[in-house]
C-alpha cells in the first residue's frame, strides 16, 4: 500500500476521536473537518468519487420533507441547510472512503487507535489530563459518554475475538468513564450473544453473576436516603429518574430533579408535543424552533434556571431517538423498524462480527446522544448498513 493511501486511512480513522481538537477563530475550527476536506481532495486525485442511489434518495427526502415542515411551521429554514451540508460531506466522505479501502482495513485501523487510546486514558485520568470531571476518564475525548460510546464496537469486536487483554483495557476506561450509557451498552455486550443457544449456555453464567450481582447491589441501596455528596451515584439517578417520569406528560419537575434526569425528559416532554401538534414533525433541524415554543409549558427546577441550564439539549434533544421523533415524527419509526430489521439480521450471521460492533454504538446513540454529524458517527452507520469489502477499489 502506498505511503499516500496509508496516510488517509489513518488520518481518517484518527479524526473519529478528534472532537476535543478545534481552535475558535470567529467559529469553531473542528481538526475532524479539516481532515476530511483534505482527504476528500486526495482522494479523488487517485479515485473517482462517487455518490450512492440510495444516498442521494435519502438526502432528496430529508430536503423536501424539511421544505414542507418549514412551510408548515414558519421555522428559519438556516437550519435545515446547515443540517443538509453537513450530513452530506460527512457521509459521501465515509462511503468512498470505506468503498476505498474496505471494511477490514479501516475497523481494524480504528481497533489500533482505541486500543492506543483507552492505553493513554489511563495516566490522563490519574493525572486528570484534560479532565472533564473530577474522578470520571474521558482520555481526549470531550465527554465520559462520548469516550465510552466510542469503545463500544472495540469491545464487542475483543470480547468476540477472544483478545482479553485489550478487550480488558478498554472495558476498564468505560468503567472508570462512570457513564450510565457505556454501562448499559456493556450490559447489552453480555446479553445480546445469548439469543444463540449456543452462546446462552457458554455465556449465561457470566450473565447471570454480572446482573444478578448488579440488581443484588441496586436493592440494598435502594431504600437508603438520598444525599448529593455520600448516596451512590447510580442509585440516585435511577430514584431520581423513576420519581420524575411523569413530567413527560405535565411538564412540571421536582426541585431535586438531577441534571441528567431533566435533561432526557423535558426533551421527551418537547418531542411529545411536537408529533401531537406536526404529526410528520419539525422537519431536519427544526427541533431547536420547536422546542424555544413549548419551553413555556416547562416547570424546571430552580436551580437549573439560576445555572441556566433548563434549556439544556435544547438543539440535539439529547437522544437520537427523540431528535428523530421531533424532526420526522411517526416517519422515525420507519427509520427504527428498518434499522431493528437490519439489527437482526446481522445476528443471525456469526462471522458479521464487525458490522454487528457498530450496532452497539448506534444503539446507545439512539438513547443518549442527537447531533446528526459527530465525528464518528458516519463511519461506524455506513459499516453497519452495507458489506464494503464485496466491491472494494483499492487493494
């Protein structure tokens, strides 16, 4: 392989966990963009860069149904543009890339860089090196939750693989990123080998020891006071979030409510009103309009208006899955049924180990995070939807 094409495939893959690099001069200067720019230009010096049909169908959609919202709700329509641009250099990037230079070559390029990363997380975290906050890793990422969705794949693809040492190393970050999304993707790691009888009985002791012990754990804490400063952390949020569900309906919050918790739900809240009153949704960016319109009917926490922060994922409703109810409301479930069937029929194959990693990831995303364009995201989606290495370009 050539020194040229060596350099793309690992600034590329090197730019997935680039989100913490950015100058501000006038706008945020993102390292991520930069490289992909760039690379698209050496690209096509020695490939013809190409477009998929179904890519541009689906792009086709996102612009006239964002036009009809917009119509609909007299929303800016900057948004829907900004949105448009950047899900499309993100994405027609990461398909001739993959196309390029095959699945096998890349992921294992980016098993390379997790594994070298959670190795350089660990002295960040002692150190507290670019800490995001006291006693929680998140290596030179931005976020905890960012650094352990990130390791998702790589640890399914280790714990598959048999490779223990690094699969150890890189669970051991997630643990100490204390993220509540990095566990329940590591649970789901457990679980989902199970639905093979033949991994259920190699596999369900450990299961049942992890979440036995888990639940065991949870039901002894469970009754003891709440205390922000000496209460477990994990068993605060879940009371917490239990006792503020009903806000989903009323909007109104309790005093104590935990930033987290708040943050989900007053989202949830938004996205309910917004399909109630647009049954075909806001239109691709126009949740943020939407939700400045029934933040009125919110009743947060004090506390969070004097931090102001009630007004928090205000523009990514903090979950993929509420972002796309908000956007395209009853057409998301299109896009859950179609990405559950394509779930279940890579696990029907054992040896689609690599594209069942990145379910993983798009998962807990669907759960935690709603921005369209991170810098990962396209890479590990397009692996997760179509073989690359059946038609490659490039040897």
């Amino acid at each position: 392989m050539r020194l040229l094409d060596k350099y793309i495939i690992f600034s590329s893959v090197f730019s997935l966990f680039t989100e913490a690099f950015y100058i501000n001069y006038f706008i945020d200067i993102k390292l991520f963009y930069v490289i992909l720019l760039s690379n698209s230009l050496l690209l096509s010096v020695n490939h013809k860069l190409t477009v998929s049909k179904n890519l541009i169908i689906l792009l086709c959609f996102l612009l006239g149904h964002g036009i009809l919202s917009y119509l609909l709700l007299w929303n800016p329509i900057k948004s829907l543009f900004a949105q448009l641009i950047g899900i499309s250099i993100s994405s027609i990037f990461f398909y001739n890339f993959l196309k390029c230079y095959s699945t096998k070559t890349v992921f294992q390029t980016y098993l390379d860089f997790a594994f070298w990363i959670a190795v350089l997380a660990i002295p960040m975290y002692f150190f507290e090196i670019n800490a995001f906050s006291v006693n929680r890793l998140n290596g030179i990422l931005t976020e905890p939750a960012h650094y352990a969705v990130i390791m998702l794949p790589a640890s399914y693809f280790f714990f598959r693989r048999k490779k223990y040492l690094r699969l150890a190393i890189v669970v051991f970050t997630v643990m100490l990123s204390k993220s509540s999304i990095g566990y329940i993707g590591l649970i789901l790691i457990l679980i989902l080998p199970l639905f093979k009888v033949k991994y259920f009985i190699k596999y369900s002791w450990l299961v049942i020891i992890v979440l036995g012990s888990s639940i065991y754990y949870i039901s002894t804490q469970w009754n003891k006071s709440v205390d922000e400063n000496d209460s477990n952390l994990l068993v605060r949020r879940l009371k917490e979030t239990n006792e503020s569900l009903n806000a989903i309906n009323s909007g109104k919050f309790k005093e104590y409510t935990n930033l987290s918790s708040y943050a989900f739900i007053s989202n949830a809240f938004v996205a309910k009103e917004i399909i109630m009153k647009t049954p075909i949704g806001a239109g691709l960016g126009g949740y943020q309009y939407e939700y400045d319109k029934f933040y009125k009917k919110i009743k947060p926490p004090k506390y969070l208006v004097t931090l102001k922060l009630s007004k928090i994922n205000r523009t990514d409703a903090n979950s993929l899955f509420l972002r796309l109810i908000g956007d395209f409301g009853i057409l998301a479930v299109v896009f859950l049924l179609y990405f559950f069937y394509v779930s279940f029929s890579l696990f029907q194959k054992d040896k689609k180990i690599i594209r069942q990693s990145t379910f993983f990831y798009l998962i807990v995303k669907l759960i935690r995070e709603g921005h369209y364009f991170p810098p990962e995201f396209y890479f590990f989606l397009l692996i997760f939807l179509k073989d690359f290495d059946e038609d490659i370009t490039h040897s």
